[in-house]
C-alpha cells in the first residue's frame, strides 16, 4: 500500500490507481468532498487548488495520540508550492498573499459536524498585502479578524463570548448597529483587541507564521473526528467510527475584489419548472453569504449574461460538462475573481415534483439517461403532485396574495388548502355546512373525536405531533392537505387566537397551507389543481405503461368517476361498490321499500322500480369503458345501512307520541297517529335488522344467498345494460364479482343464479351475453379454501381492506380511532396495514390462495381492489407475487402506473442478479 499522504485535486488519477479502481474507496480515502473537488477539477472544471490529506493520514494521527506521521508535512509544504503556481500567489507574501480554507470532508457527509477554518494565511504583514490588492482594507481587516476568531475557537477553544464582547463594544462605541457597519480603522481596533485576547487566553500570541497556523487547523480537523457531536451524528446515522476524516486545503478565492468579481448559485436547469436552462442569482462585489443570507437584492444570469458574456458562456459550458458527467441537474457555486470564473461546488439540486418530472424525461430524451434511469428517477409522490391543487406559483409571486410566509410545520398530506381558521372540530362542522365555508381546522393536535371536523376541512394545521401522529394520519387516509409539528404557532383555545411571534391571527381569519412543503402563509394564496395533460408526464407514463407487467385499472361506481379514471389511464374497473347507487334521493326511497318489504311479492314489486335505474348506471359505465372489463361487485353492506338511525327513529317516536298526548284537532291526532305508525313499523324492521356486529352479520353474499331476488335484478340489469350498449355498437365486458364470500357453496349459489339469468337474457333478447364471474377474496376462509372457489370462479379480486381487518382481526375504525397510533408509535407495528399490505400476514395469505386457484384453473386472472391498490409499496408486493392487476380510486391510477413499472424494473434486476 502506498504511504502517500497527500493528493493535489489533479492526482486523481494516481488516487484511483491507488484503489484499485473503486470509487467508494476513493470516497474513503479522500472524503466525499475531496473525490468531487479532485473529479471536477480532472473534469477540467476551473476549481481553486487545493489538495487533500488522507483519512489515512488522519487515522495514524489519532493513533498516534496527535502526533503527525512521518513524511504528512513534508508532502503538504510540497503540495502547498504546487498551489501557489497554480494560484499565482505566495503563501505568507506580504505583497499578494495566498490564503487557503482547511476543510473537513468524510466518506460519508456529516453536514457541519466537524469544523472549518477559513482565511489562512493572514498575519499583520500579509494583511496590508490583501488591503492593496483588493483594494479594500476593510475587507481585509474583516478577514483578519474572522481568522482569529475562528482559529480560536476551533484551533485552542477558547469560547467565543470574550471575541463577541468585544465587538459589541466596539459597535456601541461607534454608535452601530452591525458589523459590516464598522469601519477599516474600526477593524483594526478589533483585530489588536483579538490577539490581546487570544495572547491571554491562550499564554501564546496568535500564530503569525502561515505554516504554523496551517499545521495546527490541519490537527484541529482530524481532531474534530472525534468530537461529541461528531461521534454523536455517526452514531445517530450508522456511520462507522473507524473511518477518519481527510481535510481538504484549498486556494482562496474572492467574489469581492470589485467590480469583475462576484459570486452567486446557478442550477443546469429550471429548479421549479425544470426547463432546460442555466438559471440563478448573483451579486457583483460581493461574497457567498452575502447571496445566501439575502441581505442585497440578487440579480439573475441574464444579467451575469448582459455583464460578463464570455463569463456566463464559460458557466453555462461547465454547467453542461457537469451536468452529463453527474446524469442529473447539478446545482453550482461559483465565485468570479478578477473576471476569472471559479467552481466551488457542485451537487444534485433539489427540485419541485414539477421539475423531477421534466427533467427526468428531457435527460433521457437527450440520451444522457435511459428511459428505465429516468423512470427510477421520479417517485410516485411527485406523481401525485400532479392530482392535488397546488398554490399558483405565479400568483404568489405576485403582491396581490397578501401570503407571506407564516412559519413552517411537516409536510404530511400533500396538497394546497386556503381556509378560514377554526380551531374546534364541532365548529368546523358548523361553519362548514351552515355558511358552505373553506375551512382550515387548526388544532394542538388531533384525536378520534376531531375526526368530523378534519372530513369537513379544505386542509388540517396542528402545532405538535409528527409523521405518524392522529392528524397525519388520518388526513393522508383522506387525501387532506396537512401541516402538523408547527411549533412555532402557540394555540390559545381560550382566547381563540393563535399567536406567531408578533403575529396574531383570529379565528375566522385567512390561512393558506401546502401539505407539499410543510409551508404555512398569512392571507390567501390562488391555487390551481396543476394539468394532468403536463407533456413530460404524459411521456413519462407512457415509458411506465411500455414496463410495467401489471395492468392498472379503477374503483369506480359512476360513469363520471370511470371517466376520469381512463383520461388518467385505468384500463378496466376492478371494483364497481353497486351500492353506492342506492344512496341517491330518488332511490333511496325505493331501497327502503324493498327492505320493508314484509313479502316477496312486495319486494319484487320495489326491485322493479331499481332495475331500470341500475340498467342506466350499468350501461353508462360499458360505454365510458369501450370494451374494457367493468367488475359489478353485488350489494354488499348489510341493509340497515339503507335504514335510519335506531336511536333517531326511537327518539322521534317518543317525540310523536308527547305530541299526540296535546294534539288538538282528530285531525292533527290522525296524522300524527299515521306519522308514528310508520315510524314504529320502521323502528320494528330496524330492530329485526339490528346485529351486534354488523360487520360479521347479514352483508356480501350471505344476503344474496337469503334474498335472491336482489342479486337476480342485479345481474338481469347488468346483462340487459350490456345487450342495449351491444345493440349501440359498443362492446361491453361485464364481470360479475360476489362479495365476502367464505365457502364455495356460496358462490354456487351465486354462479346458478347468474347463469340462469344469463340464459333468459339471451333468449330474451336473441344475444350472446360474454361475461365472467368471479368472486372477492375478503376473508381468510376464502383465501385458505381458494383452490374450492376457483372451481366456480373465473378470477379473484382480493379485498385487501377486509381480508386486513379480518387476518388482524381489527376493526379499520376502531383501531385507527384507538390503538393503531399507539402501535405505529411504539413500533409495535411498522406501518399501518391498511396502507401498505402486511407481508407476512396479509401478503402470505395472498401468495397462497393465488397459487392454489391457479393450481387449479391456469390463468386465473386475479388482482386486488382494496385501498392498497393505489400504494406502491403493496404495489411491488403483489407484482412479486405475480397478480395480474390492482384496482386503485381515480387519483391514484397514475401513481399506479409509475409504481408498477418501478417494481418491474425491480423485479427484472433482482433476476438478474439471481442469474448471475
Ligand atoms: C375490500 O374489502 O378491500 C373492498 C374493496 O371492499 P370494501 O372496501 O367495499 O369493503
Ligand atoms: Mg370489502
């Protein structure tokens, strides 16, 4: 192994040589700043010299008890001449002195754990060199002192109040405010009160010889990889202690040397619509912070463009070389010294969902990634960013918003909502429905009994809690935006007021939040649901459709919903719920009647007047679907679902029979006698109805197995509903899907009955009826017991909400009202299972009753509809397993869709590997 201890950024070649070709290794031997700072610079990239020590080198300074090995500062004095010709100045030279940064830079990056020193090279000689040069002694003052400040501290840890206080004394002295209001002759008091400081504290006067101050920030550094906080973060994030830091020491440059200099960010592309252009800000004169802290007004590369053009040419040319070295868009520092540009950084830039998308299908387009690269690229959250309304990003950059930012919380739910701050449930349920208010229900934080308050809320706020907590989720269960853990906001529930600072905010007064960010805003912002026809995610997808093996269909019960569902790309409707429909107020009238009724003429009487209705909204769906599958699952819910509420119906007798006891005319006895007669008749079959656990009672096909004469119009309306679209020209493929079914002697019962009808339909109507039946695999008997119904089954669609509730054998709403935090809280339970399909339990249930119905029936087309159809993680679960489909709600059938080709791509790679 060789003994070298120190690489110029230029070595890398002999760096990577040295290790055998692997990059992680040279991540380890020369940090992850040192390998991109000796990358760039191989690149050509103009980056400041520099060169690096080894975690090697620090690692037998440690061992050695803080004693520098053999031969390391010969290596530096020899590395140090190499930058000074490359830079074109002198260390230590009165004249124009070079000053160098010593920074840390570890395999892994532990942001602002280990320490830095910045303006090496300063001492009262070479001070008055970089005041000449520059031209700006205060500048070079400031540094001065800045270097003794932070040498102190770093170097000899001396605790910083002593430097603070004196420069608040200077500062009240002069009558200023800031210390950038000091000036030069200001500084140079400062600077002599520093070394008297440092002198005293340290029995030592402050290190004046370059070398000397070099040596020791180098020791400080590779010292401060075993600091406490350090060894903390390593341990926080399994970070191996062994490793070592490498210290990169590297020219200064400077933005602020006048009017050719300046310093400033650009991004290779668009950050918030990803288009593909050299975008930032900088400023003339000025150094880094000054554009970060935002203190002067920045200006854009247009301007760099129109001032600097050879510069801006150059910036935009290593913007591309970086840009394709790196396969992504890159986010750079830069510094222009003297109109010479310099590279200071650069990495990955953060971007909106937006931009994920754009760029990621512009970079395969452009052939710097593959399609399958830029599909791994966008995660199916940005997806979704697409379905949810979103502030206008033009509108809020615009006055009229009146939305400065308020404070900052966790993004939990996605989404932007603009409301009227209520802070009780109760009164959000109030507000909401008596003045049709936008309501945003801002609480310390949620519990079960807010729940009706958060369903009627455009968005949900909360000062505490975390990911996991009530709020989060239960507004991610109902696609609410949500901001939880906004510690600043103090909630006062007394005074009905929150207050932020200085700011109060009333309740009823305007708040805007964005689930997306996290961000919280005064006043209302404009919001825009964003396109769905966005021509880069189109792209996108259909790279997804081209890879993915499962097919992606939809939970529909309309014709509006299935609509929707196809434009964002559902082939099929996997779960058509044919209750909903008997919910309208045109019918609901009816299903009571059939309910009530106490003889099967009557009821057959009531079903008459449902079947040409359910013909409508069958035959609506066949035409929006054109030829794809439409799964009809029967009436499932038990009946009293249909059926007023026990207790109101009870209460509202009692309510008639105080009446009767005042009445006044036999006419108003009459009518009330009437009124309580029907009222008592309706208690009577509620009563008759009422189950102890209605979940496990008389629903799914235990009700069609008593009352036939349900299923019978069901079905007689899905075949006559095809026969009419057929007779239009228009295919339909009904597929008729019994519920909750547990023993094969059900589904028989069911088959019989469908097929019976499926005869008379077709002599009726002198048509073939194509149809397939099949059945939901909802409990764990179904599952165990799958090969029997696979006899009668032509597919099985696994009900993943109640298989879940009855493999845990956990009510859905209960547990999330109650226990299910507790458990995600204390770990007990990893995720919730009725988001993201439990493997073991769950998933092992689906494997095997999967294969044991294709054991029995080849190609038994099969697929899920519960809500994990729309959830990636299950997603990749049942792509594994080898299901044909999920069933997700509209919204969800695009992030569907990318999910799917992910785990695909997954799956293939994993073979690969098995293979290989
Ligand atoms: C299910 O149980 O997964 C299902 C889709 O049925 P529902 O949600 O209507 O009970
Ligand atoms: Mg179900």
């Amino acid at each position: 192994m060789s003994s070298k201890w120190v690489y110029g950024f230029h070595e890398l070649d002999t760096v990577i040589e040295r290790c055998n070709d692997d990059w992680d290794d040279v991540r380890g031997l020369l940090g992850g700043k040192g390998a991109n700072l000796a990358d760039m610079t191989r690149l050509g990239v103009p980056v400041p010299p520099g060169f690096t020590i080894t975690s090697v080198a620090c690692n037998a300074y440690l061992d050695a008890g803080g004693r520098m090995p053999d031969g390391v500062n010969d290596e530096i004095v020899v590395a140090l001449r190499d930058v000074e010709e490359r830079a074109g100045r002198t260390f230590g030279s009165p004249t124009d002195p070079l000053l160098v940064s010593c920074r840390s830079g570890a395999k892994f990056s532990m942001p602002g754990m280990m320490d830095t020193i910045l303006n090496l090279g300063l001492n009262d000689h070479t001070v008055e060199g970089l005041a000449s040069v520059s031209g700006d002694r205060r500048f070079a003052l400031d540094s001065y002192r800045r270097l003794i400040q932070m040498f102190a501290s770093v170097v000899m840890n001396i605790p910083g109040d002593g430097f603070e206080k004196i420069l608040t004394e200077v500062r009240v002295a002069r009558d200023v405010s800031s210390d950038g209001d000091l000036t030069a002759a200001d500084l140079e008091e400062v600077v002599a009160r520093f070394k008297d400081l440092f002198r005293r504290s340290t029995s030592a006067p402050f290190p004046s010889d370059p070398y000397e101050q070099l040596t020791m920030a180098i020791k400080a550094v590779f010292e401060s990889w075993n600091s406490k906080r350090a060894k903390a973060y390593r341990t926080a994030s399994g970070i191996p202690h062994t490793l070592g830091t490498a210290v990169n020491v590297q020219a200064m440059v400077f933005g602020n040397r006048g009017s050719n200099s300046a310093t400033g960010v650009a991004v290779s592309r668009g950050a918030t619509t990803g288009e593909p252009r050299l975008d930032g800000d900088f400023l003339i004169n000025a150094q880094g912070e000054d554009v970060v802290a935002g203190i002067r007004m920045t200006s854009t590369l247009d301007d760099l463009e129109a001032a600097m053009p050879e510069i801006h040419a150059e910036l935009q040319h290593y913007a591309t070389l970086l840009e394709r070295h790196y396969r992504d868009m890159q986010d750079i520092e830069f510094t222009i010294e003297n109109d010479k540009l310099w590279l200071l950084q650069t990495r990955n830039g953060k971007r909106t969902a937006q931009a994920a998308v754009r760029i990621a299908v512009d970079l395969a387009t452009e052939g710097i990634l593959t399609k399958e690269e830029a599909l791994r690229r966008v995660t199916p959250d940005q997806v979704e960013f697409f379905l949810h309304p979103q502030f206008d990003p033009e509108a809020e950059a615009t006055a009229e918003t009146d939305g400065s930012l308020l404070t900052k919380g966790l993004n939990v739910s996605p989404g932007a909502a603009v409301g009227v701050v209520v802070l009780d449930a109760d009164r959000a349920e109030r507000r909401a429905s008596e003045n049709d208010e936008s309501i945003i229900l801002v609480r310390p934080e949620t519990k079960p009994d807010d729940v009706h308050g958060m369903l009627v809320s455009a968005g949900v706020l909360t000062s505490s809690g975390g990911r996991t907590s009530h709020a989060a989720l239960v507004a991610r269960q109902f696609g609410k935006p949500a901001v939880v853990g906004a510690s600043e906001l103090v909630i006062d529930l007394n005074e009905r007021v929150i207050t932020v600072g200085d700011i109060v905010i009333h309740e009823g007064d305007v708040v805007s939040i964005d689930g997306t960010t996290g961000e919280v805003f005064l006043g209302s912002i404009a919001t825009r649901v964003p396109d769905f026809d966005d021509p880069w995610l189109m792209k996108l997808l259909e790279w997804a459709d081209a890879v993915r093996r499962l097919g992606v269909w939809t939970n529909a019960d309309n014709p509006e919903d299935a609509e929707r569902a196809v434009v964002l790309g559902a082939t099929g409707i996997g779960l058509c719920r044919t209750e909903h429909m008997f919910f309208a107020p045109d019918r609901l009238p009816i299903m009571q009647d059939m309910i009530m009724a106490s003889t099967t003429e009557d009821r057959l009487e009531a079903l008459s007047h449902l079947l040409p209705l359910q013909r409508g909204d069958f035959a609506g769906l066949f035409r929006v679907m054109k030829g794809h599958e439409v799964i009809i699952r029967l009436l499932d819910p038990p009946l009293h679902e249909f059926l007023p509420d026990r207790d109101r119906l009870a209460s509202e007798l009692t309510d008639l029979k105080i009446r009767l006891i005042s009445a006044g005319s036999l006419e108003e006895i009459d009518a009330l006698l009437a009124q309580a007669e029907e009222a008592d008749r309706l208690l009577k079959r509620v009563e008759t109805l009422h189950e102890s656990n209605p979940m496990l009672g008389l629903r799914g096909v235990r009700l069609a197995v008593l009352f036939p004469e349900m299923p019978r119009m069901q079905i007689r309306a899905i075949f006559e509903a095809a026969a009419i679209v057929q007779e239009e020209g228009v295919t339909a493929r009904p597929s008729i899907m019994v519920p909750l079914t547990s023993t094969a002697g059900e589904l028989e019962a069911l088959h019989d009955i469908a097929a019976e009808m499926a005869e008379t339909i077709e002599l009726e109507r002198r048509i073939e009826i194509d149809y397939r039946f099949g059945t939901m695999i909802e409990t764990p008997r179904a599952a165990v017991t799958a090969g029997e119904l696979a006899e009668t089954a032509e597919f099985f669609s696994f009900g993943t909400n109640d298989l879940t509730q009855m493999t845990f054998g956990i009510s859905r709403d209960d547990a999330e009202r109650n226990f299910l935090l507790h458990y995600l809280e204390t770990g007990v339970l990893q995720s919730n299972p009725f988001n993201t399909l439990d493997r073991q339990g769950v998933g092992k249930l689906i494997e095997s009753a999967s294969l044991a119905g294709r054991a029995v029936r080849p190609g038994l087309h099969i697929g899920i509809c519960g809500e994990h159809g729309g959830d990636p993680a299950s997603i990749a679960l049942v792509d594994a397993l080898g299901l044909d489909y999920v069933s997700c709600s509209p919204l969800r059938v695009p992030v569907a869709r990318l999910a799917a080709a992910q785990s695909a791509l997954d799956l293939a790679e994993q073979e690969n590997t098995t293979d290989t």
